[in-house]
C-alpha cells in the first residue's frame, strides 16, 4: 500500500489533501470524495485552514461553530461538515498529527416528504406502449420499480438484464452506496412489468436494464431529468427520484405493516440508526386506525364509562 509522508508544519488544508489521498487509497467511491471536498471548502469560510494544524486549538473549532450559526447555517448543514472534520481529525489522531477532535453539531429531525397516493396513482398509470415513446413507458417502469425495492438511483443505472432472475423472482444489485451485494424480491406485479418490459426492451445479458432509446447506460443527470419530465406530464409537482425512497419506507412500515429489520435490508442500510432515519411518521400515521391501539378507544368499545369529575376544587 502507498505510504503516505506526513509533515507536522503542514496546515490545515495540505493535511487534509494527506486525508482525502488517504480515503481514495482505501477505496471510498468517487462521489463521497467529492462530497468531501465540497464540504471542506464549505468549512473554509468559517475556519482558517492555512494555519499550521498543530497550532489549531479547539477554541478555534468553537468559534468556527459559532460563524456557522451567526452566518445562518442549518443545523443539518453544520451537522454535515462536523461530521467531515470529525473523521478527518480521527486520522490526523490516528496518524500521531494532533489529538483535537469536534463533536458532531446535533441535527434536527426533519420529517421524509414522501408522493401522496393520490401523486402515485397519477404515476403509476399505464402509458398506451403502442402510442408512447420508449423513453417514456422505461420511466413508468422505474418508477414501478423503485416502488416495489425504494433503491437509490445509482442502483437503478447500474442493473444489468442479467441482474434480473425472473424466475426466483429476484434482481442483483451491482451497485450499491457500501459496495455490498444485495439480491432483493420482485413483487409478482414487478415481475410481470419487467416480463413485458424485456420483450418491448430486448437486449443482450450484459446490456443494461434501463437505457436509453439508443441502448446505452442513463447518466446520473439524464435519469434525474427523465424521470422530472415524466412527473411534471403527469400533473406532480414533486420531481424528486429520492422520494420514491422515503415513500418506499414510509408505505412499507406504515400501510404494508413491514418491520424496520427487514427494511434495513431492503434499503442496504449497513446500521438500523441508518434506517430510523428514513422512517420519520408523519402525525396522519400516527392517527390511522388509532382507536385500535388507543386505550380509551377500547374501554369505550367494551362498554366501560369513565367517569369525570367536574367539581371545582
């Protein structure tokens, strides 16, 4: 493995491109290094990072929390870039660079905005294949997809027709965000769906699953726009491929009874914290079906009164 040469007089920001070389070494995708150095610049208008590390002191990362919140920052945003330097100051630890570390600014919980039934069933019409483009009835696909497994977009760009085991009624995924292999169920709906999708797609095994109308890989950016278009033909507003995952887990715990363990496995999450976060209830959850579980709502169903007291005391 390359050895990485350290200098103690180095400052805070050649040390950090010691640690991003570090990070791409030991393997993380290309996306979270770039996330990481867009972060780090983030961070630099609240920190002086051309000072020498060694002289960095923590009165300097409180006064860094400080700019942030006075500049207006989210909670959620100084929670992100507390989270970069906290990993980066356990290698500088690790590494014998210095011993300061930050604490993780606490985040605030935010509900998932998730597609109301009303949005799905808009969206998961089926479009007339003699009449619509490919372009087109492949986004009602996705869109059926992402339904029936809530997988990332990444993942989506990634299957392969040889993924696809329509028979065992499974699909594999390649590409996942912790470089783990998944196989995950198809619904028998899904299977259908993909049964005819493939005779209108054809294609080769190692051809990818869902193309373009020429038969090559969707970019990242092209399946976000597709998928935006297709939404916005449909009369909803929310564009957003992401929300297929919050509506994935919402819908699953709540209206299909699944359990958080399962839907751990589901969404590739390598931790259940992981999980929790994308199973925030909305107040209309906690309200359906209530009087089956509320305690007052089932005296009252065996006939018991209550008896309330109205005299003043």
């Amino acid at each position: 493995m390359a050895k990485i040469k350290l200098n103690l007089t180095e400052s805070v920001e050649e040390t950090f491109a010691k640690f991003m070389l570090s990070r791409k070494i030991k393997g993380l995708a290309e996306k979270t290094l770039v996330s990481y150095q867009s972060q780090f610049q983030a961070i630099a208008k609240h920190l002086d990072i051309k000072q020498d590390i060694s002289l960095l002191q923590k009165a300097d990362l409180d006064d860094m929390i400080v700019s942030m919140r006075d500049s207006g920052l989210a909670a959620n945003s100084i929670n992100s870039y507390t989270r970069v330097l906290k990993s980066f100051f356990s290698w500088c630890n690790e590494e014998g660079i210095t011993r300061l570390n930050v604490r993780l600014y606490k985040s605030e919980e935010t509900v998932k905005e998730t597609y109301s039934d009303t949005e799905l069933e808009k969206l998961l019409k089926k479009p007339d294949i003699r009449k619509t483009t490919f372009a087109e009835y492949r986004d009602w696909v996705i869109i059926n997809f992402l339904l029936n497994c809530g997988c990332r977009a990444a993942t989506v760009r990634a299957i392969l027709i040889r993924d696809v085991d329509l028979d065992s009624g499974t699909v594999f995924y390649r590409h996942t965000k912790n470089r783990k292999v998944q196989v995950i169920p198809l619904c028998t709906p899904m299977i259908a769906i993909l049964r005819e999708y493939l005779r209108y797609r054809e294609g080769g095994e190692s051809d990818y699953l869902f193309c373009t109308e020429t038969g090559s890989q969707m970019t990242e950016n092209g399946l976000r726009q597709s998928i935006a278009r297709y939404n916005t033909r449909r009369g909803v507003q929310k564009t957003s491929i992401h929300l297929f995952r919050h509506t994935f887990a919402r819908k699953y715990l709540i209206d299909c009874g699944g359990d958080a363990f399962t839907l751990q496995k589901l969404l590739g999450h390598s931790t259940l914290a992981m999980t929790k976060h994308y199973c925030a209830i909305f107040d209309a959850d906690l309200t359906k079906n209530y009087d089956n579980f509320s305690p007052l709502a089932q005296m009252k169903s065996n006939n018991q009164r209550i008896k309330i007291d109205t005299r003043r005391k």
